[in-house]
C-alpha cells in the first residue's frame, strides 16, 4: 500500500472502502467505475500499490499477467468478446492518470472512437 493509507485504490483493494466489485484474487481487484464512459466501465488493479506503469520492476510480471487474463475473464463474461472492448492504462498526469495506482480500464457495451483523446 502506499504512504499513509491514503490510496483510494489501496483502501478499495483491501475492503476498507467499499466498492462494486466484480472480481478479486490474491493479486488483483475489479470494481465498476463510479463515473462510467462506456456501459462496461470496469477498473482493473492490483492489490499491490503500484503507481503506474512507469514504476513496474521486473518482479511485476505475475501481477501484470494477471491484470490482463482478469481483463479477458471478465469481458467474456460480460459478453464483449464477440463485439469487442478497449483495454486503456494511463500513465502520469500527461497520460490521463488521475488516481497514482496502477489500473486497466475496461471499456465496453458501445463503438469506440479512435483517436481515443
């Protein structure tokens, strides 16, 4: 976890906020959006305070994995395989980044636009 406490996702992640919560393991948590941007707006994170992909080390690699196969998991079930769905991870303020934790956003349930912003 971070500093303090004070991450939002952190705090999420370990049942201390609560949260909608559509998937959780030993490494990751899915949760919906609380200001969704597509009908499927769901936030993938690891457990593990990471703050963005430009703090991940080489020992991440079991965790990024598993954000992405619980990103795949979960589009299935919600039935946007067939039709498709955006993966997006921002990174630092620049990147859109608003909240220093490491997430995947999963959008789906609608077209998507490119270029996305």
């Amino acid at each position: 976890m971070s500093e303090g406490n004070e991450c939002i996702f952190c705090r999420i992640a370990s049942g201390e906020i609560p949260s909608a919560k559509v998937y959780a393991d030993e490494y990751v948590t899915a949760f919906r959006d609380i200001n969704p941007v597509a009908p499927t707006h769901i936030l993938i994170i690891p457990n593990r305070h990471i703050e963005s992909v430009a703090h991940v080390q080489e020992e991440d690699q079991e965790i990024l994995g598993a954000l992405f196969l619980t990103a795949r998991r979960i589009a299935e079930e919600s039935g946007l395989s067939e039709r498709g769905y955006r993966l997006v991870v921002n990174a630092g303020t620049d990147g859109g980044q608003t909240v220093p934790h490491l997430h995947v956003h999963l959008l789906g349930g609608r077209q998507m636009t490119w270029p996305p912003g």
